[in-house]
C-alpha cells in the first residue's frame, strides 16, 4: 500500500495501543446478535419486496449502513463479507436466483448461529437453496476458521511448539483448503464492516477483496466515512471503533485504497447528505462504493478506438489515459473492453469506434501504450479505403426515416 492510504494506517495504528480492536468488535457483535442494539443502526432503505420473507430477528439485528444489495444481479456469485444476521445474503438470494450463489463470512459465531438457523427455512421459501455461511476473516480469507478451531480441539496450543504446529496448520489450510478461493467471485458486498478492521489489517482486507474477485468483477461496499481524520480520543475509544465510528475511512482515502488495491472505474454510487453521527465537528455518513478489477494484462493493437461525449473537456482512466471530448482516441483492445463492454461503467459517455476490419486477437500486435493518442480516420478504414457515397445514392426517403 502507499502515499495517503497507507499515512491512515500507520497514523491510527500509531494512535491505538490501549485495547484490542478485533476482540472488542467481536464482542459488541456478539452481543449485538443476541440483544438488537439500537445505537449500533445506521438508517438504511431497502427494497421492501426483498424482506417480506425474512424473520423479524434478522430484520431488526441490521447493523448495516447502505445497500450494496441493489447493485447486483441474476446469475451472479456474491461473497458478503461480515456478513451477520444474513439480511444481506437473504436479500440478494432472492435477487441472484437459483442459478447464483451467496456467501456470507463472518468471525462470530452468535451471528453465524443466527444466519444459518433460517437457511433451509428460507430456502423453502423462495424455492432453491443458494447460500453458505462460512466463519472467516475478512482480512485473510484464505483461512477457514471453522477448520482451524477443530485442529485446535484436538491440539490445543499450550507451548511454543504447538504454536509452532498451529502455524504450519493454518499455513497449510491457507494453501490446500482455502476458504475463499482466487478470482472466484463476481461481486464482493458489505455492509458498515470494513471500518471494523484493524488499521494495520485494512491494506490487507483490500488485497483480499481484490484476490478473490473473478476478472470483470467488483466490489459494492457501504460503509461509513468521515470528512476529517478522527482525534486521538475518538480513536481510542472502543465504544466508539465498535461503532463503527473511530475506524471510519476519511471519504477521500476510501478512494484511495481502492485504486491502490488496483481496482478501476471507482464510483460513488450514494453520498448520505445528512450524516450519521458528528462528533467534535467530524461528520461520519454513510457512503456506497463499486469498483472493478481487471485492468491488468497486456495490451494489443487491434486498431480500435472511442471517442468521449463529454461533457468534461477531458478525462483520465485508472491506467492514465487521457481521453479528450469529441476526438478519436486510439486505445489498446484490453482499454477498449472496459470502456464499451455493456457493464462498463464508463460505457454511457464513451462512443466505440471499431476498425472496419476486424484484427484477429491472435494476429494482433503490441500496442504502444501512450497517455493520449488519436487515431487517424484512415487507420479504422484500413489505407485502400476509397469508397465515395453521396447522399443520391441513400434512398433517405421511405417512411419514417431522416427525411
Ligand atoms: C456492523 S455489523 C454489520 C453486519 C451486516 N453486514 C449487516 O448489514 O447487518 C459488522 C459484522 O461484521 C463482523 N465482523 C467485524 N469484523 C470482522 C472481521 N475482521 N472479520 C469477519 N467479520 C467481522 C461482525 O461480527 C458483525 O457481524
């Protein structure tokens, strides 16, 4: 991780050395599945049709605070990570269908108990059964936790050599079973969790976000932000890191360590304008990120290009590319997909220009990848092209065409 995202990091972890964050989290969630606590609900609308089949206890135990859940479709495989009560996984099980799958991870078992009690209800329900409910850490998602704490019954760690063998153990796990598998995943969710993480586990927590994701995929993630760095007496309050207060990102630094992950077509999907909480003139508000990998690879001349509609004068891509309004600029095939595919998220203010003849993938040569570049007309024609049209020879006239 680098420049400013990581500067949050070692600023907090610098600051927090009074109590353990994931013990603390862990233990205000654990009693948060099994009291519903108010203080700990952050407003949030979802789609009424999704939650009429749900039991009143996972409705009322949503410590959410936005809905990542609308932003997914039929088909897809959906990891929802710090999953809790599964109103999420519940949600998108319905919106997903029989031909997607749900997984909800989550570190504690109260609120995996919960999760997994409603499973076969629910799928009776809705008439297909597409979830799973795994216990894990969102910032290793290698490691199966239910797997290690049956190693752990019949080898309890008692000396630095069992600590030792727990160490291959879980090394071992990682490797041959791991949890979450690599570029497995079409959209990773969450709901008000990231905050959660330990400072030094969040450049982590978003390397795994990005590892498990397919290529193509994304990330959808609410969670609360705030305009300005917490105080130190914000940040060593455990009440106020459980919260969902003290581990908050700052909006501009959310951003951040998701381009530095390397994810592109970054977005802020919803801004809550009222905020949630303010404490000594800090607003935290909910906010709504996507983001998507794949921009990685090589890139090859297939002589495409696009032009920007604006209306910005001009605008710069993840890979620093600049494409300026109204002009033809030469891109390489990979550049080329992100930007029109029919799920880009650019794809409304970009106009594709293909060649008029097609380059073969296997024929295609290195494209030299330059910041902005223009192609010529001629080069998307191909050199012989010499055809002359005039509009005589356009029957423009039958009905309801341009005339
Ligand atoms: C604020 S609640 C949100 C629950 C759920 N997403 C919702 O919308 O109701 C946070 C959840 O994340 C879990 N959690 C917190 N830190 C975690 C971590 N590092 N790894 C896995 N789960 C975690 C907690 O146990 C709790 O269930």
């Amino acid at each position: 991780m680098t420049s400013m995202a990581n500067s949050q990091s070692s600023v907090n972890s610098s600051s927090i050395a009074n109590y353990n964050i994931e013990q603390t989290v862990l233990e205000r969630y654990q009693a948060g599945a099994k009291v519903q606590q108010p203080s700990l609900c952050c407003p949030t609308d979802y789609d009424g049709n999704y939650l009429t089949i749900l039991p009143q206890e996972i409705v009322e135990k949503d410590y959410g605070c936005g809905d990542p859940t609308r932003y997914v479709s039929e088909g897809e495989t959906v990891l929802d990570l710090g999953s809790g009560t599964g109103k999420n996984c519940y949600i998108l099980a319905q919106k997903v269908g029989a031909t997607g799958q749900i997984i909800g991870v989550d570190f504690n078992d109260e609120m995996l108990k919960i999760a997994r009690k409603y499973q076969q209800d629910i799928a009776d329900k809705i008439g297909y059964y597409n979830t799973k409910f795994v216990k894990g850490k969102i910032q290793d998602l290698t490691l199966d936790l239910d797997l290690v704490e049956t190693w752990l019954k019949e080898y309890p760690v008692n000396s630095i050599e069992r600590l030792s063998q727990l160490e291959t153990e879980c090394d071992r796990l990682r490797q041959q079973s791991p949890l979450i598998a690599d570029n497995s995943i079409d959209v990773v969710i969450s709901n008000c969790v990231l905050n959660l993480v330990r400072p030094q586990d969040k450049g982590l927590l978003f390397k795994e976000l990005y590892r498990v994701l397919k290529r193509g995929g994304r990330a959808v993630i609410s969670d609360i932000v705030c305009d300005e760095d917490p105080t130190p007496t914000i940040i060593n309050d455990p009440d106020l890191w459980s919260g969902c207060i003290a581990g908050a990102f700052r909006e501009d630094q959310f951003i951040k360590m998701f381009e530095n992950a390397g994810f592109y077509g970054i977005e802020i999907l919803k801004r809550e304008e009222t905020p949630w909480q303010v404490i000594d003139g800090i607003e935290f508000r909910s906010v709504t990120i996507r983001a998507y990998k794949g921009k990685d690879g090589p890139c090859l001349e297939r002589k495409q290009s696009i032009i920007y509609k604006g209306p910005w004068k001009q605008v710069q891509d993840d890979d620093g590319h600049i494409f300026c309004r109204g002009e033809r600029m030469a891109v390489c095939d990979k550049t080329y997909q992100i930007l029109t595919r029919c799920d880009s998220p650019y794809q409304t203010h970009i106009i594709p220009v293909p060649p008029y003849q097609e380059i073969p993938l296997e024929q295609a040569t290195e494209f030299s990848c330059k910041n902005k570049a223009i192609r010529h007309p001629k080069e998307t024609k191909g050199l012989d092209y010499k055809l002359t049209v005039t509009t005589q020879d356009i029957d423009c006239c039958s009905p309801g065409e341009c005339c």
